[in-house]
C-alpha cells in the first residue's frame, strides 16, 4: 500500500502546505477513511482525500456535520480500516462527545485540528493554539488522549504518520494539532523512503472467538492495550460508550469495573511515556532560562534563543513535539536548573499552567502569549528573555 | 413467514450472557426485538458479516442482546456510526436500532442525510412517542397534548412523522407497524433487509411505564388497542382519499418500495471509471 502512494505521488520532493502534507501522511499510514465537513483552514486536507481516496481503494465521504464526521470515522475504524477527519475550531468542538466514546471503547483514530482564533467562529484564517487545554480536555469525564504539535510542513508530514501509528499501537484518539500558519505555509517536503516509513496495525486477537475477550488484555503481551477483532471478522464483539466489562458488556454501577476501566484507559498511555514523548531541545547545558514551545511558536522561539545566546545570555529551548500526554516527571528534571522558564503561545496561557505545575514554586514561570493571528516575533520573545536576564 | 419457538431464537441469536434485558414488563422493544430476529432467521442472514448499531436509550439497547458484532454508539449518532461501518465494509449487513427521539431529535440530521445519500442500511425506529430511558421526557413524536414529565399540562408541539420525512427525503422502503402486527411487521422488516439502499421501518410500540403511566392509558395491552384503532392502513385510506374523505388518524403499512442506487455501488463504480 504505501509503496503504491509513494509511486502514486510521482516526485519525491514537493512544495506543498501543511494540509496537503497531512493528506500524504495519511496515504503513506494506509489511512483509507476520511469523513469530513468543510472549514476554514482545514478544508485543503478533506479536499486532498477525496482526489486521493477513490484512486487508493479507500472512502471519502463529506458528511452533514462534524459529530456525523467522527461518528463516522470510528464506525469505519470498527471494521479495521484506518480512518482519519480534519476540523478547526468549531468542529473540534463538536467533535468532544466523539471523541470520548473513542477513548472509552478503544476505537482508533486521527483528529486533525488546524487551529483557528476562537472562541466561537472567530477568526476563521487565522492561526492561533487556542485548542490545546481543549484537546486534553474537551471530552468529559477521566481519560487519555494523544496530542502531536509539528512545527513544520515536513514534520506535519512524518507526525500524521506518527499519529496513525500511535492511534494504532495504544487503541485511541490521536490529535494532532496544527494552526492555520502550517496548514497554509507552503515549504520543501521530501517524502520518506518506503524502507524508512514504520506503518503500525492495532494488534489484532490472537485468539479464537470462544475465548476471546475484547477487552481483556495480557493475551499475548504485558500491554495495557488490548487485542483488536474488526467487525465482520467472527468474533463478534459489541462496543459500547457506557462503562464496560471485559467481555465489552455494559456495567454501569459498579465502582470495582469503572475504576480498573478507566486507569487502564489512562495508564496504557501514560505507562510508556517515556517512548512517546517526543521533544528536542537545544542549549540546556547551562541555560538558567528555557523557553518552552510547541508547534509553530516554535519558530520565532528558537532564533529569539539564539539572538538572546549572541548576547550572552544563558539560555536554552525545548521544543515540545508531543504535547500530551504532559510528562511532568522529564519536564521537572530538564527544568531544574533554569531560575526563569518562558512560554510562548498564541493564546492567553495555556501550556503554561502544567509547566508551571511541573517546576514548582521555586522557577518563575512567565506566559508570552499572542493572540489575534500574527505569529511570536523573535523579537516579542527576545523580549521576555532579556527582562529576565537577571 | 417462520412459525419457529421462541426458544429457537433465543437460542441461536441471543448473548444468553447478557440477559434477562432491562426491559419493564409489557414493554414493546422486546417484541420488535423478536420481529427482527425472525425476519434475519428467515432470511438466513450470515450473523458474521452482520453490525447491530444503535444509540442511546432503551430501543437502544437492543443490539446488546443479540450475538453478532454490536455498536452501541452515542445518543443520536447511530445513522452516523453505521455509515461509516457500511462504507468503510460495504460487505457487512447493517442494521440500526433507533428510538423515536434518537432518530428523530438529536439524530434528525442524520438520519435526513443517510437517507438522502442512500446509504444501504435498515433502520429499525421504535417509537414510544417518548423519551423512554430517561424517565418519560416529551419527544418529537409525541402527539400534541399528551403528557409527559415534561408537558405537565400537554404537549403544545406539532409531532414529526418520521416514517413520512423517510418517504418525502427519498428512502427507497419505508414501512410502518405496530407491535400489534407481528407478521406484517417481519415481512416488512425481510423486505427492508433485502434492500438495496437505505430501508425504514417505523413500529409503533408501547412504553406502559412511562407514556401509558402519564397518559393514563392503562396496560400495555390497553396501549396496544389504542395504537391499533389510532392508526389506518395505507390502503384503506388511499380509499378514503379517493373518495374524498380524510382521517386524523396515523397511516400504516407498506409506504415506499422503489428500486434506486445506493451510495455504495455509486462508488464503486465512480472508482472503477477513475482507473
Ligand atoms: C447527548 C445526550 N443527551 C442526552 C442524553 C440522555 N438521554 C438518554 S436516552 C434519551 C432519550 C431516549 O429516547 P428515545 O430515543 O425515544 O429512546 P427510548 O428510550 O424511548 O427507547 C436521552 C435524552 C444522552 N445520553 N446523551
Ligand atoms: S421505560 Fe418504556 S420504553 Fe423503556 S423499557 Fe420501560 S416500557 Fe420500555
Ligand atoms: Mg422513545
């Protein structure tokens, strides 16, 4: 499959925007399923599948709304074909109650969220990382969910690999965050050697339907996550939303069953976060001051980083590329020595709250927030940096 | 039509584990629960290569007790779920279990688009003319001063006729019964399972803990009466229409069976003329 894509694409170095990037992903992962509905600046990624999805076996079906677009979407995956839909704003936020049921029963699946200035419809061309709180929790009740933050066009391109593969490896929704600056930029993208391309399936049952539980795990692994039986297959299994058992029964008064459910549900992911929090950083040897990014802020962050070393000062960049789950514990050890940690984001503060818990009372932690559209200069970092050289 | 036991089909289609199923006493949903059975018996329908999805409330529940593969999605989304079943395996048999609420409310949007899209699956609506699982809540069907926890003086809104916005959108079979015609409803129920295209097929059902409670309406069996003398069949009132008469009264029977080619094979072959 994936071969077919690469030949299908033709060249091997485009220039291309962001949504456009996130379509090849998704062709390179075998994703085979979209569903979506049109916006702002979102819509490229719907209109790339469906030139692609008629020529590569898959479905793409523009749906009435963004709760029938993901409701759709986890049906497909249902019957084992990954299955991806791309929003903005007001669609994500439609999309919640979704994305909840596809944390709870275990179905996977790829949100893309272009970014958008809200609340509300906003600014629908705008970029803005006012939807990252809400991708952890917009859905209610306890749960776990998978965000990734590219900076890139081309990392947009490798992380909605990732995502496919992260959605398939621990059964759950996969967010993977862009803005409309990425999802619009255009910028050189080479595409992977098909050597080099990981593509993960969920784990499928590995034993026979008479024995086999659909949520029971330690079949054939440790793994919290556990085996996979699409519909159609013979194991016919029932999904529900509502508090479940191992067999995939509702039972929906017993304390014992919802909380053994529910922190596997979190704990799948969070036990291996040490594999899936991807970050990269740069001058923290001796930095006393590290400014914390994500996605495109991550940009003006790092030559504000670099203008602020020019001038003597100490101070160092993280990047973070996986945004949640937050791993506190690493965040804690790799801001320990900085008295100052600065945080840009385009909005009024969000990321800035875990960092906060993360360091604790001793680090001055300082939110550099942008709102309205327009990109972090280097120089409204520098800013920041340089007021707190001392 | 099969005259087979009870037994049988509990037997042979039902997750033994998962009963007895919350339904109350004299409650409609377990009859067209066993209507359809019989009719997948009938047609011996490959329970490996069939979806039961639903949504959220007592006919909900349904799929549950059946031993195939089940999706019980969110309230109001199950046409969006099956959709994207059937899409994505055009070769598995889907068949959705909706509430009149379900379908017609919250779901409404849905259920509008599948049909307008032609998706090839059977919906199933059992309408209670109530919000059921909830404690007895006005619903979009229920008729205009009735009562319910949440008409205390009656109901001021005009019902929606699902079975007629089915028609009206373009449902290529639609069909409506109540749980008092058990053989027409299974042979409807056959017939809208071995069609191509998007099927429906509305049972009028009794919900004596809720709607007959605040009604007043006595028994279940009392409901059943009533639905039988509050409705008319199709022809009889094609009839009385003709003869330039009119009726308050609810139309039932056979209501569309036209041919019309379901998204499914559309785009099949729009993908084979690509190539
Ligand atoms: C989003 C959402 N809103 C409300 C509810 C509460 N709720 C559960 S079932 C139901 C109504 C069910 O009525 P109907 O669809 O007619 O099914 P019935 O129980 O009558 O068979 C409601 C309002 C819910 N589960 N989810
Ligand atoms: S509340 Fe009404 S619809 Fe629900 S199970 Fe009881 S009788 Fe049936
Ligand atoms: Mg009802």
């Amino acid at each position: 499959m994936t071969n077919d894509v690469i030949r299908l694409l033709g060249k091997k170095n485009l220039f291309i925007q962001g949504d456009d990037a996130v379509v090849y992903g998704a062709l390179i992962a075998d994703c085979r399923f979209f569903a979506g509905y049109p916006i702002t600046p979102a819509t490229e990624v719907a209109e790339g599948m469906a030139l692609w999805m008629p020529r590569l076996g898959g479905v793409y079906v523009q749906m009435e709304d963004e709760i029938a677009s993901i409701a759709a979407v986890i049906g497909a995956s249902c019957t084992g074909v990954k299955s991806m839909t791309a929003t903005s704003g007001p669609g994500f936020s439609l999309m919640q109650e979704c994305i909840g049921y596809s944390c709870m029963a275990e179905i996977p699946c790829v949100i893309v969220n272009v970014q958008r200035g809200g609340p509300s419809t906003g600014q629908p061309t705008e970029a803005a990382q006012g939807d990252v709180m809400q991708a952890m929790w917009g859905t209610h009740g306890d749960h776990q969910i998978i965000a990734l933050a590219p900076k890139s066009v081309q990392e947009t391109l490798d992380l909605t690999i990732e995502a496919f593969n992260l959605s398939e490896d621990y059964r759950v929704p996969v967010i993977l965050l862009l803005d409309a600056e990425i999802g619009h930029m255009r910028e050189k993208v080479v595409l992977p050697e098909i050597i080099n391309v990981k593509v993960d399936d969920r784990v499928p049952a590995t034993i026979g339907p008479d024995k086999y539980r659909p949520y029971r795990t330690g079949f054939t692994r440790t793994s919290k996550v556990p085996e996979f039986a699409p519909f159609g297959s013979g194991y016919r299994t029932y999904v529900t939303g509502l508090t479940h058992d191992k067999r995939g029964f509702p039972v929906t008064t017993s304390a014992e069953v919802h909380e053994e459910l529910v922190r596997r549900l979190v704990e799948k992911v969070q036990d291996d976060m040490d594999i899936i929090w991807y970050h990269e950083d740069s001058f923290l040897e001796d930095a006393e001051i590290i400014v914390v990014s994500y996605g495109t802020t991550a940009r003006p962050a790092v030559s504000a980083v670099k203008m602020a070393r020019k001038n003597g000062i100490k101070v160092g960049h993280i990047r973070l590329i996986t945004i949640w789950p937050f791993h506190y514990e690493k965040m804690k050890e790799v801001l320990k020595n900085a008295h100052t940690v600065i945080v840009p984001e385009m909005n009024l503060g969000q990321m800035v709250h875990p960092i906060r818990e993360a360091v604790g009372k001793n680090t001055k932690v300082i939110s550099a927030p942008k709102i309205g559209g327009a990109i972090h200069t280097p120089y409204d970092i520098l800013k920041f940096i340089e007021g707190d050289k001392n | 039509m099969s005259f087979i036991s009870n037994d049988i089909i509990i037997d042979k289609y039902l997750r033994k584990d998962m009963l007895p199923t919350i339904f109350c006493t004299g409650c409609g949903i377990g009859s067209v629960m066993n209507f359809s059975l019989r009719a997948i018996h009938d047609l011996n329908i490959d329970m490996n290569k069939t979806v039961f999805v639903s949504g959220i409330g007592c006919s909900s529940r349904v799929p549950g007790y059946i031993y195939s593969d089940g999706l019980h999605s969110l309230h109001g989304r199950a046409i969006a779920y099956a959709t994207g079943v059937k899409l994505a395996n055009p070769e598995l048999k889907v068949i959705v279990f909706t509430g009149d609420g379900d379908c017609g409310a919250i779901g409404g949007n849905h259920f509008l688009h599948a049909i307008r899209r032609n998706v090839d699956i059977t919906v199933i609506s059992i309408n209670n003319f109530i919000y059921g699982m909830t404690g007895g809540q006005v619903a979009p069907t229920t008729p205009l001063k009735s009562k319910t926890t949440t008409t205390p003086y009656g109901n001021i809104e005009y019902p929606i006729d699902l079975s007629m916005t089915a028609k009206v959108i373009g449902a290529p079979y639609v069909a409506r019964w109540t749980t008092a015609h058990p053989v027409q409803c299974i042979n409807s129920i056959k017939k809208a399972l071995q069609k191509t295209g998007f099927s429906f097929v509305e049972v009028l059902s009794p919900c004596p803990t809720s709607y007959g409670r605040l009604n007043k309406m006595g028994t279940a069996l009392d409901l059943t009466k009533h639905f039988k003398e509050s409705t008319i069949n199709i022809k009889l009132y094609e009839k009385m229409l003709a003869e330039g008469k009119t009726t308050d009264k609810m139309v039932i029977g056979e209501l569309v069976d036209i041919e019309k080619e379901d998204f499914n094979t559309k785009y099949k072959r729009f993908c084979g003329e690509l190539k």
